[in-house]
C-alpha cells in the first residue's frame, strides 16, 4: 500500500510539472500581428521576443497546456511557426551539468589570470561577485574602490565597483556601466566582470588601457538586479530561470467573473525595472498589470533599484551611459518611446555607435543592427538609457542586446562556451565609447545632450 502510495504521488508530480517549449513565430500579414500582439495578455505565454513587424521573428515560450489549442489557432491563420526548443527545462539541466563538469576538472584555467583568482569563462553567484569586488578592494587600493549603491526588496547590496587611477586626481570624465537589470540574462554580469578584469589587468601591459583608467572614472555595476539573478538561478524551472523582473512584493488584482461567479483574484510579484524609469514612464511597451513580464510599477522609481541608478547619477554626472542586455545583437542609442525619435546631437551618437559596431565586428565576425530602440525592435518607455540621455545629463548613452543573434535558437539560455567570445567583442565596442568619452569636454555631458526631435 506504501508503494502504490508513492507510485501515485509520483504520478501527480509528473502530471502537475509543466513543460515548456519555444517556438519561432514568423506574423506575414498585419492581421497575424494584431493577433501575436493580443497574445501579450496572456500572462501564460512568455515572449523571447515580443511580436513587432511583419516579417520579423516571434520567439515565444509556451507551457504545454496552451501550445495544443495555440497551435491550432496558429495554422488555422496560416502563420508559420517552427520549435526553437522542445524542452526548456531539460536544456537547463543540461547546461547546468555541463557547469559542474567543467568546474570539476578546471579546463578553463586561462581565463583566471592576475593576482585574483576567479574564472570569467563561467556564470557566477552574487556571493562569488561580492567576494570577487573585495579581493580586488584589497589587492588593488590604488585603483579599486568598492560600494553598495542601494539595497533590494529582499535586502541585498547593489554592488559597484569604481576604478581609475586614484593617484591622479585631477578632474575626470565618468562611464557608466550595468548589466543584469534583466534577471534571466545572464551573459550581461558576465560582460561587465570581464571589463572590470580587463580595466584592472591591462594596465600594465596595455597603453590604451592605461589610459582609460587613468583619465576616466569607471563606475561598473554588474548585478543591478541581484534578488532577480538569485531567485533565477535558484531552480531549472523554465519560470524561474527565465524570470525577468525584480522581486518586489506581490500585488493583487481582482477581477469580476459573472454574475453568480465570485471575482477572482490574482497576486504576481516583480517589476520591470527597464520600464520603472522616469522617462514617458507608463505611456508604451509597458503594462500597468502586475502579472505581466512587462509590468512598469505603481510609478516611475517606484522601486530601489531604479531609484539607486537615480540618486547615484544625480550626485556622480556621468559622460557615458552603457547598459547591457540580451538577446539579439543590437545598439542602441535614444530615444526609444517612439519611432523616429532622436535627440538633437543625433550624428554623434549614432556615428560613434557606427564605429563601435564596427570595431565589435571585427573580432570575431559579429554584426549588430544600431539604432534606436523604437526604430529597431518596438517602441518602449521607461528605459534606463532614455532616462539617462533625456534627464540624467548623459552625452553618450547606449544600451546593448548582446549574444545570440535572433536566429539562433538559445535565446536567453546562452552557454557558457559564449561568455568569453561575447565579452571580448563588446569590450572592442566599449573601448570606442571611452575613447569619444575622453573627446568629451568636461561638464558638458547635459550641455551635450540637447533636448530631442521627432523626425517624420
């Protein structure tokens, strides 16, 4: 009876576990559109990347119990789809297999040299970034310095590094630097520790290097997003290694059902932090449901994250802004609210993103799209760039979707294999911005800037 006991418990487990797969979705009409896009309502349906043109890929993770009928309402409109992943949960495992193998026999010894031992080739903790930020503090005074820059909801440190040749102390210009707003985008923090790496290491070998910390204050911030990264890791459930959001307190919604039906009500936890900005805030490419992966917040800088990024630019001007993402190979610079929405120093900013793009290519072969980011994906506000372009007195401000490119089927789930060749090329791309940043007149990053112009 005990066993048949256990059999049966086992059985429901199995039943009650969802699996999800990813599927490329390609809208040819502008009817197919509409309908991707009523699909955003449906908190069911995570989309990789959200329905924008037609013509362009959908990439959309649907949990078994919805793909059947989807399916159907798919081929009914004769919109063509494809499976990218058959099995979400079983690609996590597998990756994280691959992780401990690979940590085991320590194959990956060259990506730890310098006098600090940490391996850039692999996907750390936040406790492994903590405690990378302090050896650094203390093997390299002269150029280091550490500090939280706010606390989360779940009260962990937004950890930022500063670097730059604190024996010189005359004026200097500033970069800005952040990954992991997005939790589920891993290679983001992994990009940012490599150019603190490259910053600290390079010093002595490379001139150029030498000069970026000794003329510009580095502000690097790898994980903005620390209770979101954590809980990510913290499963290989598809919905929590793809979470994207923070880990705000959970917000209810009811909603009436009938007449003789009782109103349903609905908790969901987390904000979008990249749609939490005071730039448009609210107005599109955002929800006010808190069920959505989209969600923007009760108001702008509603959350501590957001509000970190703010009161630290307002008390530390910045000359650059970089913030990284994931996925599809794009740079962008403001303003992405609307469509053909630029500021007025529009030249500059997207011939130097030209010529980062370029020097980004020219490692390995990859390419990326630039433009803004409504002119490129879709029309969104309340990002973090926008702000800091149109509010933050910023001159250069550019967000980067690193690895993959739309095509490929990861996605999110980027192997380990790609953070160094992902981290390399970006760092070409950086090196650019630092070295227009170093043209940069001081002070003149708000004069700089130069308000914004809809181009028809």
């Amino acid at each position: 009876m005990r066993g048949l006991l256990l059999c049966l418990a086992s059985l429901a487990t199995a039943v009650l576990a969802k699996r999800f797969a990813v599927y490329r979705i390609i809208p040819q009409t502008t009817d197919s559109l509409q309908f991707l896009e009523g699909l955003k309502k449906d908190t069911g349906i995570d989309f990789w990347k959200e329905p924008r043109a037609v013509g362009q890929e959908v990439h959309a993770m649907i949990p078994d119990p919805k793909a059947g009928p989807l399916l159907d309402q798919l081929r009914l409109r004769n919109i063509t789809y494809s499976m990218m992943i058959e099995d979400v949960e079983k690609v996590i495992k597998n990756q994280k297999l691959a992780r401990l193998k690979l940590k085991s026999e320590r194959r990956q010894k060259d990506f730890r040299d310098g006098k600090v031992d940490f391996n850039l080739a692999e996907y750390h903790s936040f406790a492994d970034v903590i405690n990378y930020f302090n050896a650094l503090a203390i093997t390299y005074p002269q150029f280091v310095s550490v500090q939280p820059i706010g606390l989360t909801h779940e009260g962990r440190q937004i950890p930022m590094i500063k670097i730059t040749n604190k024996r010189l102390t005359f004026p200097k210009r500033s970069i800005w630097i952040d990954g992991g707003i997005h939790a589920r985008e891993w290679i983001s923090p992994s990009t940012v520790l490599y150019f603190i790496h490259q910053l600290i290491n390079g010093y002595d070998q490379d001139p150029i290097i030498r000069r970026y910390v000794d003329n510009i204050e580095w502000h690097l911030i790898p994980l903005l997003n620390p209770d979101g990264y954590e809980y990510s890791r913290s499963s290989t459930d598809p919905e929590i290694r793809l979470w994207r959001k923070n880990k705000s307190p959970a917000k209810c919604t009811t909603t009436a059902q009938g007449l003789f039906q009782p109103p349903q009500t609905t908790c969901c936890q987390g904000v979008d932090l990249n749609r939490n900005f005071d730039w448009f805030f609210g107005q599109v490419g955002s929800s006010t449901d808190p069920c959505s992966e989209i969600y923007n917040g009760a108001f702008a800088f509603s959350e501590p994250e957001t509000r970190a990024v703010r009161d630290y630019v307002s008390q530390h001007p910045m000359t650059s802004f970089v913030t990284l993402h994931s996925y599809s190979q794009i740079l962008m610079y403001p303003f992405g609210h609307q469509v053909r929405t630029y500021s007025n120093d529009l030249d500059d900013l997207r011939n130097t993103a030209l010529s980062a793009a370029n020097a980004l290519q020219r490692l390995y072969g990859t390419t990326y799209k630039v433009g803004t980011g409504a002119d490129t994906l879709y029309p969104a506000s309340g990002g973090s760039e926008d702000w800091a372009k149109g509010k933050g007195g910023v001159k250069y401000s550019y967000l980067f979707e690193l690895r993959p490119e739309e095509q490929v089927w990861d996605g999110f789930l980027l192997p380990e294999n790609q953070i160094m060749p992902t981290a390399r090329e970006t760092w070409e791309a950086i090196k650019v911005i630092a070295t227009h940043t170093l043209a940069v007149p001081l002070g003149a990053g708000a004069a700089a800037s130069g308000g914004f112009h809809h181009s028809r």
